[in-house]
C-alpha cells in the first residue's frame, strides 16, 4: 500500500501561508461582531448608539460586517490556504515567491485602503456598493487592489503549476492543487466584471470626472462577478471536502475522475448566470433572465455530484471503522475530531443552502423572496456555513500545522462547531420564514413602522441564533489565538501535524489524461460566457446613460 | 517523494460507480421537473418577471409633463387602473393608494435618486427600482385588504421607513 | 488514520443513497412549497 507521499513546507513558506491566515482572522474577529448587533437589533435591542463615536450607524457596521467576513476573511483565508495546496500537492516550492509576496502585499495595501474610508463613515454603501450609492473613491481603489491582489497569487500558483508539468509530464495534477487551479483561474475570468464596473465607471464617477453612472449596467457588471464570487468562496471548501476531509475521516476519496468533473463543470458553469441576482431588475430582458436560470440550474448538478463523492467517501471510511447497516457509519466518523465535524456540520448546513439556492434560481418564484431576509438567511447557509466553518475546521488543524503548536483545546473546538450549527439552524431557519412573510433584507426591522405582530416570534429568533453564533464565533477566535501565541511547541500524540491529503480508491493517474487537459475546458468557458452574456452586454453598454449623479449615505 | 511513476500507457477509466451513476440521472431528471414547473408557471399561467419598460432621466423625470411629475393612479374606463409611483430617499409617493377590488392595476415605479425596491407585500410584486428605468408589473385585486409597499432595496440612512400602503376597497 | 480494511470491492455507498433520498424528499418539499406559496400569491404580468 502507499504510504502518504511526506514533504514539509519550509519555515518561510509556513510564515507566508500564516500572514495570510492571520489577516483573515483578524478580519473575521471585527467583521463577526456587526453580525449579532444586527441581529439583536431585530428585537429592539440596538447597540449601535454604544459604539458612537467609533461607528456612526447600522449600515457602518453592515458595511463592516460584509467586507471583513464575505470579502476580507475569505480571500485571505483562501489565497493562504490555495498558496499551501500548490507547494504540497505539487511538493515543490512557488516558481516565484516574490511574485506571490507583491500579490499579498498588494491585497493588504488594498485592505488598508478600502478600511479607512469605511471606519470614517464615507463608504457606507455595503459590500455590494450599488451605484447610485457613492462611496470615497479610495473604497473602490482599495476593493480593486485587494482583487488584483488576489490575481497575482494566482498567476504565482498557474507559473508554479507549469513549472512542475514541465517536470512531471504525463502525471495527473494532485487533486487539491488542481481544485486550486480552477478556483483561481475561474476567478480571474468571473472579476473581469466588477474590474470593469470599478475602472470605467465607479472610479472616474467617484473622481468626478464623469457626473453620473448607469446604475442598471453597473448592476449587470456586478453580478458577473457576484455570483462566481459565491464558487471562489466555496470551491477551496471543496478542495478540502474532497482532497482532504476522506483522509481526516480515515478513508479515501471515493471517485478521483469525479471530483475532477465536478471542478470543470464549476469552471464552465460559475459565470455565465448572473441575471439570476436581477430577476426583478427592470432593465434585463425575461429571456435572458430565464435562460441565465437555466443555466443556473444546471451548476447545481456539480454541486450534487459533489454530494454523492463526498458522502461516499465518508460511508466508506465509516463502515471500515466498523459501521453497519444503512446509516452505522455516521456515528463511527471521527466527530471527536473538531476539524472533521465541523466540515461535517458545514456539509449538513449546506444542503438547506442548496435547497435555497435553486430556489432563488427558480426564475418567477425569485419574485416571493427577492431581497428578502430569505436571501440573507440562505447567504449564511453558504458562505457562513459550508465556507465559513469548514475554513474554521481546516484551521483547526492548518493553524497547529504551520505554527508547529498544539491545538489549545479540542474539546472547546468540537464544542464551537456544534453551536456554530446550532445557532446557524435557528438565525437562519428564522431568516427564511421571515422572508417568506415578506422582511426585507438588510433593513433595522426593530425601527421599521411596517412589522405585523406575526414576525415578533421569527425576529427574536434571528437574536437568539445570532448570540449563539456570536459566543461560537469568538471560541473559535480564541482557541486560535491561545494556539498561535502557545509556548506547547509541537502537537501531542493523536493531534493532527502532518496535512491531510487522501488518496483515492482508484489512483488518480487510473483517471483519463483528458481531465487534465485545460485548453478545450478554457475555450468552453469563454464560448459560453461570450454567448450567455454578449448579446446583453453589448445591449446595454450601446445604451450607456449616465445619467446618476449619485448620492453618498 | 514516494509519488508513483507516471505510466503514460496507464490504463485509465472514469470508474463512475452505478449508484453515482444514477443519483446523477436523478438529479437531471429532478432539474427538469423543477425548471417545466417554473417555465409553465412563467409562460403559460402568467407569473411573469418583470423586463425592460422604459428608460428616462431620473434627474427630469418627476419635472415637466410625464406621468411621474404627477404620480398615481389613471383609472381606464373598464376600471383597471396604471398607478405611476416616484421612490426617492426615503419615500414613495403616493404613499396612501386606493383601488376597488376585482381591478387590474398596472405598477409603474422609478427612482430619482438611487436604488429602491418595490415589494407589495401578500402579492408577487417585487421589482428592483433604478435610476433611469421604469420597473413594470401587473395584478389583479380580489381580496379587499390592506396591502403595504416597502422598501427592499438600502438607500440610506432611513431606509427602515420608507414605505407606503395600498388599500383595496370593496 | 490508517485505512482499517479493503473494502473496495464489496463496497456499494447504500448509506450515501439513503441520505441523498431524504435530502431530496426534503428539498423537494421545502421548494414546493415555496412555489405553491408564489402560486398563492397571483400572477403578475408584464
């Protein structure tokens, strides 16, 4: 039997890797606590006057809440995470590790650029800053450096990859690097939309060189980017779920050529369905809306593929600790294992996410929930939930990994899980009801004049989710910090040091050469982008009117 | 490095086991019973999204002589209604709307300052509303009610309040 | 975590298929109703 290929990143690739971490967290620590003062605000308990002078209003700390948790944390995390799964899985050091310190550098010049104006109260405008919306002009240059950031990190990952095909031709690329290629590669074609969007439009309005925007255009540009931004969150979750998490379980990946179909049909399929983020839009053709929610449709089918490869691989490794019966193996996983459950509970969020996302695609029945509270109670099903704990639980064992510590608690780690879970059940049970009976998102309910006494129960339970989510979200934070800043050097017996990569049941050279083979997947991509999105984006950019001049809040 | 040696001559195989095989026709099949719901639901039982209408300046479109500078409703001779509404910070007006039940109205919402939403709560009307364009959705009236129209969209500060009541009469 | 025994051959993911049935029985339930609530609701035509 093969023993697990070992190869240890060097001291300075491990520090690279945990800057990035350590910006993420530190992100993630400010961002989180808007999330619950939000809530409480639901039922009437309002912080916010607390915090004057600090933050001057609800959507400040909204603001703070989306940019640090959905756009900060996560690129972060995942730019130092996809930076660890290309040397390991390559087992070779970056072709150019300059290239990928600018590309960091750049996002933190980026971070700092972009904070400043929003801790000032002139950039309140959300993470999704829909124009006519306006915020100071450094917001945009900061949100535009920490994406162009994150591009050359990739391009440091795509030079490393080509370096070591040269080296190894006719090898299958390891799988968690391969998931990591497509993440980035994709994510390169999906932000040319909000690139465009920033450059040509948002920056010279901001600057006042031109007086007004097309807010319907900068829509459509966005939400090219928006929704491939939810893949570029969630496939290295993937990554880990596949090339990782079968290993952590005791087992092996249950289908290589799978996983890797599923990583090509995420490249082909992630951009081009954007209008279904403007169903109700005024200024998008129906059929274009319906033949994005088609589209949409189908990037469910990788995401179910993924459900089978990944469960199974599960089943496996549980029926060979000793499972039996239909459903024996579950409780013969490794729960005690704070990394594996809370991948496992992240899986289990998911499927609610899923479920509410191919809702939300469903193109007439978007008109029940559209900017509703269902939207953000979905939105936390996913990027807060399959995204958000399964980086918690990589953490748990990257952080001990590249720190060379033990784990200040696992116990308090399996713990967190479980009431991330359960509070995410309730906050977003709570949400969707809410927008089923019409709340809208992102709104302070408890001073709205409109609430009909039937939403006072769901309300309070978006609270009560939210203050366990709250006490969840700091154990986690703590338990990594008393971790990094730990004098235990090296992991105690039964800890995790070494990174978890499953092989599969069948070799993943067994898987056919043409599943890595990226020139016909690349011009599929574009093929179908050019085609879902040409013929609108010519539409609406020959009927340019920028005629917005804008207001700042 | 233990990696294996690469046979390029290796013999390869997708290796799909037949259960994956069919969760995966299962999963088609229940996409395509999903999506004939939607689309009959969308193209033959009339519960359309809405699509282009109109685009206008929002710097002038509440001044001067359009339906938007004197916004409500134009009631028709067979009794259905076209009802023109201006969303701005952070208002609707009219804010106050009555119309007899059993009528067709015919929404025609616009912003003249930045994004809104426009969601009638209890229907299916829920509309972005953007500067320069004019969202457009119709409904039929049965049931005589209290129906409010709120804002969904954040434009502001007291984006909370802004809202406004349509009242179906006998 | 070693690898216990080699199951490969007999190994048929029955378990995977129980819980991917319930998660379609739910998921087609929870759409469902969301789709009779849009029903409920009125056309909207444009």
């Amino acid at each position: 039997m093969l023993t697990t290929p070992t190869y240890e990143l060097t001291k300075s690739e491990k520090s690279f890797v945990s800057i990035h971490l350590l910006f993420a967290f530190v992100a993630l620590a400010i961002g989180t606590l808007f999330g619950p003062l939000q809530a409480f605000e639901f039922s009437g308990v309002d912080f916010y006057p607390l915090l004057e002078p600090v933050i001057q209003s609800y959507y400040q700390g909204l603001t703070l809440h989306g940019v640090l948790n959905a756009l900060i944390f996560t690129t972060f995390f995942i730019t130092g995470f996809l930076t660890l799964t290309t040397i390991y899985g390559l087992k070779r050091p970056l072709k150019y590790p300059l290239l990928n310190q600018i590309g960091f550098w750049t996002m933190v010049v980026g971070l700092v650029m972009a904070a400043v104006p929003i801790l000032l109260n002139q950039a309140s405008v959300l993470y999704t800053f829909y124009p006519p919306l306006k915020a100071n002009v450094f917001f945009y240059f900061g949100l535009t450096l920490v994406v162009v950031g994150s591009w050359i990190e990739g391009y440091g990952f795509i030079f490393t990859w080509r370096e070591w095909r040269k080296e190894n031709p006719g090898v299958r690329t390891p799988l968690m690097t391969f998931g990591g290629l497509i993440t980035m590669v994709m994510w390169q074609l999906a932000t040319l939309g909000v690139a465009v969007e920033i450059l040509t439009m948002l920056i010279p309005w901001a600057l006042g060189w031109i007086d007004g925007v097309d807010p319907q255009l900068a829509r459509t540009y966005f939400w090219f980017t928006g929704h491939p931004l939810v893949y570029f969150w969630l496939l290295p979750a993937y990554v880990s779920w596949y090339a990782m998490l079968p290993k952590q379980a005791g087992g092996k990946l249950f289908s290589d050529s799978l996983a890797r179909i599923a990583f090509w049909l995420f490249l082909l399929l992630s951009v081009p369905l954007g209008f279904h983020h403007q169903f109700v839009d005024p200024g998008v053709p129906a059929g274009w809306k319906y033949i994005h929610a088609v589209l949409t449709y189908s990037v469910f089918f990788p995401s179910m593929i993924t459900a089978f490869t990944v469960i199974a691989s599960l089943e496996r490794a549980g029926r060979a600790r000793g499972g039996k019966g239909w459903l024996g193996w579950i409780p013969k996983l490794p729960w005690n294992d704070p990394s594996v459950s809370a991948q496992l509970l992240a899986g289990i969020l998911f499927f609610f996410g899923g479920i509410g996302g191919i809702t939300n695609a469903s193109y007439n029945i978007n008109l029940v929930i559209h900017n509703t509270a269902w939207v953000s109670g979905h939105f936390h099903l996913t990027v807060a939930s399959a995204v958000a704990l399964s980086f918690m639980g990589i953490s748990y064992w990257l952080v001990p990994y590249l720190r060379g510590k033990r784990l200040w608690s696992r116990k308090w780690a399996v713990i967190q899980t479980w009431l991330w879970f359960v509070g995410m059940l309730i906050f977003s049970n709570a949400m969707h009801v809410l927008g089923l009976l019409g709340a809208p998102r992102r709104t302070p309910l408890g001073e709205a004049p409109y609430i009909p006494e039937e939403w006072s129960g769901h309300l309070l339970r978006t609270s009560i989710g939210g203050a366990i989510l709250m006490v969840s979200a700091y154990m986690f934070i703590y338990n990594i910090a008393r971790t990094w800043w730990s004098k235990k050097l090296n992991a105690g017996p039964g800890e995790l040091v070494e990174i978890p990569a499953a092989e599969s049941v069948h070799p993943a050279q067994q898987t056919p050469a043409k599943l890595d083979w990226w020139t016909p997947w690349l011009i599929g991509t574009v093929a179908l982008i050019l085609v879902a999105y040409g013929p609108q984006l010519i539409e609406q950019i020959g009927n340019i009117d920028l005629s917005s001049p804008g207001v700042m809040p | 490095m233990s990696e294996e040696t690469p046979e390029v001559s290796a013999e390869t195989s997708l290796h799909i086991d037949p259960y994956e095989r069919n969760w995966m026709r299962l999963t088609v099949v229940l996409l395509v019973v999903f999506a004939t719901a939607v689309t009959i639901a969308g193209f033959a039982l009339g519960f359309q999204v809405p699509s282009p209408e109109e685009r206008v300046d929002p710097r002038t479109v509440a001044i001067g002589d359009g339906p938007f500078a004197d916004p409500g409703l134009r009631e028709y001779p067979d009794g259905s209604y076209d009802l023109y509404i201006v969303s701005q910070m952070f208002s609707f007006s009219p804010n106050e709307v009555t119309v007899r039940a059993g009528s067709e109205v015919t929404f025609y919402v616009t912003s003249i300052d930045v994004q809104h939403g426009f969601k009638l709560q209890n229907t299916n009307v829920n509309m972005q509303i953007v500067p320069g364009q004019v969202s457009k959705l119709t409904v039929t009236f049965d049931e005589p009610g209290t129906y409010d129209y709120i804002c969904t969209e954040y434009c502001g500060s007291a984006h909370a309040q802004m809202y406004g009541t349509l009242t179906v009469e006998k | 975590m070693e690898e216990i025994k080699s199951t490969e051959e007999e190994f048929h993911p029955k378990g995977t298929a129980l819980v991917l049935a319930i998660f379609v029985l739910v998921l087609i339930l929870l759409w469902g109703t969301v789709y009779l609530i849009l029903l409920s609701r009125g056309m909207t035509t444009v």
